[in-house]
C-alpha cells in the first residue's frame, strides 16, 4: 500500500541515515560551518579540499568563518589541474596528503570534489563534511563513490559525509545547466515510482517511505530555471533525500538493479540444479530436494538479513544464494506431490495453494514491512523456511512414488468389480 504520508521531510530522512548526522539547508549560511564543524568533530582542525574557482565563490567565505571563529584550520587543499575529474589519480594525490596530518577534510565543490574527497577521506581514515555548491545530482549524501579507474568508471565502497551544509545563495548562482541536471535526475525517478506502485499493488515489493521520496519529481521548473529560492530549496531536499535513501540501504542505486537480476538469473541455475539433484542424488525423491532446499534458503536469508552495511559483494552473494534455493522447491513442489500422490490426485491441488500463497503473502508481506519493519518481515520470512522445512521433512521415509500402489488398487477395485458382474 501506498504510505499516506508519501514525503519526507529531510529530518526524518536524516534518522534513517547511517552515516550522515547532519544536514543543514538554507540562504548565507557559509558562516554556520565552522559551527557545524565543531559540533561533530570537536577541536578538531580542518582542512578545505576545493578547486580554485570555487575557493572564490564560497570558500574564502568559509575560511573566513573558521578564521573569525578561532577554530584552526590548515591551507587549503587546492586542485590546479584545468581538467580535474572524479579519477583514482586525483583520489590518491589527496589521500596522500590527508595521510600527513589528522584534520577533517572540508569538501567545497560539487560533484568531482564530493566524490574525490569522499573516497580519499575514507582511504586515509578521516570523516568529512561537505559543503555543497551545485544542485545536480544525489551523490553528496550517498554511500559511495563514483571514480574512473583503469578506464571505466567504477562505484567504490566509502562513507557517506558526517555532516551537509547546503547554502541556497550558492547554488542559485551556479550555472543554470547545472541545477537543470539536478531536476532531471528527479524527474528520472518518476517512472521508478510508477513501476513501484504496480509492484506494491501486487505484492511483490512494498513501498518503503523513505526511498519513495527520491521517486517524485519537483513540481516548479521554471522557478529553478529562475533560480527562485523555494524551487531550489526543494530541488537541493528532493537530492538529498534520494541520496539518504541509498545510505539507509547502504547500496548504490544500480546495484541493487544488478542484486535483483542475479536473484533471479540464480533462481533459474537453482530449478536446474534441484532437477538434477534429484534424479542424480536423491534417487527421484523431490521432497528430499525440497528439504535442503528450503533449510538453506533460510540460512541464506538470515545471513543477508544480519549482514553489516558496507559489505555489498556479500549482500549479493547471499541474495544470489536464496534465490538459488527458493526457487529449487517453486519449480519441484507439483512434481514431487504428483509422484507421491499421482497426478489425478494432486490434479489443481498444489495449483490452489501456490496462487492463494502468493496472494496472501504478497499482501501479508507488505503488511508487515508497512507496520512493523523489515526486521518483522524478515523474521515470517524466516518462519515460512522453518516451517516448510518440517513440512518435507514428513515425506522423508516416503517412497519414490506412489504409482506402484495406485495401480494395484486400480486392479484390486477391477477384479472386484468384474467379480460383482459375474
């Protein structure tokens, strides 16, 4: 079901952030950073990472503050390079600098600066903050770094920033084109949402408030083109949102796209494999399949359940797993009631059940994540695996099939009716 209350306001995005603590927006508040600063690193000194052109357009303003405040801060790390881009050369020229002394990183900059202070503060061992100039894209507050490395871009593993300054004044004066990016990489999500409505109706994937607000789109695109400050402010929450909802779930975007893919490429290789496990191993006993099948499905869950953020490979890998092994039991389920049962008797049977199950679960599933967490959903997931598990566990002393016995009946009830006939 679509939650009533579909927009978040970034105070509330904040709380689900793992890592990010705070998040200011709003007009000529460069002088507050220093203040910010201090409230999440102490004494701590800092220092600025920030190309030229931008140290002039907000962070001589920023130096100034840290200056009026008595709070110390180093000489600014500047990138001189014309052609300065997110790319592992410029990461490891600021890591090595960052190495040299334990200040915290001030990232002043947009995109590439975000990007390359982010994973060099991680490398290095310091948190940052990030002052934010431009409103183009969700990628201050995400998890994770976009770098071209070895000739293609790559998605790294690092923190997200401690702390987010969003200065309006600023970004209005950024070039138009820029903050036109930033809207279009809203508008981009509506079609997700649209796809996430249909998938919430019919019980496949229920929609979770907090990345649902990184599917709608800002309402005022002429106020962004005039740089009005209301249509900006919403555009720069719109992007910060997006970017939380990643942190929350500690996963890119178009990783989780690439999980789901390997869910189910898995869950086809899993359908092969029961088959064959059952002819090969189990001597055509499919509930015995079926048991194994659901047991680790289980185990596979409960481990990507418990997995800590940051460990995306394993996330992948376990999720590939389950899907391996639930879908072995999908696939056996009518062949292995059918053999015990015979066809005629397990004829619409197991059909029943598996559309009903998918309709109530889809539904209770939901349900569930909508009112009590995933924790919740996971534990019935859980459940489900246990109970299935004993379930096939009762049809282990049973024979390979039940034909043999069928068809001695069928001729035991013959000769009975030919003998009535006589």
């Amino acid at each position: 079901m679509i939650p009533s209350r579909l927009v978040l306001s970034s105070a509330q995005a904040l709380e689900a952030a793992r890592e990010t603590q705070v998040l200011e927006i709003g007009s000529g508040i460069l002088s507050q950073v220093p203040e910010i600063f201090r409230g999440q690193f102490g004494n701590r000194p800092a220092v600025m990472v920030t190309d030229p052109n931008t140290f002039s357009a907000a962070g001589s303003l920023i130096r100034q503050a840290f200056a009026d405040a008595g709070h110390l801060m180093r000489e600014p790390f500047l990138f001189h390079d014309p052609d300065l881009y997110a790319e592992r050369r410029f990461v490891d020229e600021l890591r090595t600098a960052l190495a040299g002394h334990d200040a915290v990183p001030v990232a002043v900059g947009a995109g590439t600066l975000n990007d390359l202070t982010k994973l060099a503060s991680h490398e290095a061992g310091h948190p940052y903050l990030c002052v934010a100039t431009a409103a183009f894209m969700d990628g201050y507050t995400a998890y994770g770094a976009s770098i071209t490395h070895r000739g293609s871009k790559q998605t790294f593993d690092c923190s997200a920033p401690v702390a987010v300054v969003a200065d309006l004044a600023v970004i209005a004066a950024a070039p138009p084109a820029m903050n036109a990016w930033g809207y279009a990489d809203l508008l981009a999500k509506v079609t997700a949402g649209a796809d996430w409505i249909v998938a919430d109706f019919l019980g496949m994937e229920p929609i979770e408030p907090l990345s649902w607000t990184s599917c709608r789109a800002v309402g005022d695109p002429d106020g962004i083109r005039r740089a009005d400050p209301d249509a900006i402010a919403r555009l720069v929450e719109g992007l910060m949102l997006g970017g939380f909802a990643m942190q929350a779930k500690g996963m890119k975007l178009e990783h989780s796209g690439w999980m789901v893919a390997g869910f189910e490429i898995s869950g086809v290789v899993g359908m092969l494999a029961a088959g064959w496990i059952t002819d090969r191993v189990f001597g055509g006993r499919g509930a015995w399949t079926c048991l194994v099948y659901m047991a680790l499905a289980g185990a596979a869950m409960f481990c990507f359940w418990k997995t800590p953020v940051g460990y995306g490979a394993l996330s992948a890998a376990l999720l590939c797993a389950a899907g391996f092994f639930i879908y072995g039991p999908q696939a056996l389920i009518g062949i292995a009631v059918a053999n015990l049962a015979t066809k005629r008797a397990a004829a619409g049977f197991t059909g029943i059940f598996g559309y009903a199950s998918t309709l109530v679960f889809g539904v209770g599933l939901g349900w569930l994540v909508e009112k009590h967490g995933w924790n919740a959903a996971f534990d019935a997931l859980i459940l489900c695996s246990a109970i299935g598990t004993a379930l096939f566990a009762l049809s282990w002393r049973a024979r390979v099939h039940g034909y043999a016995e069928h068809e001695a009946s069928a001729r035991a009830g013959a000769g009975c009716r030919q003998r009535l006939g006589e």
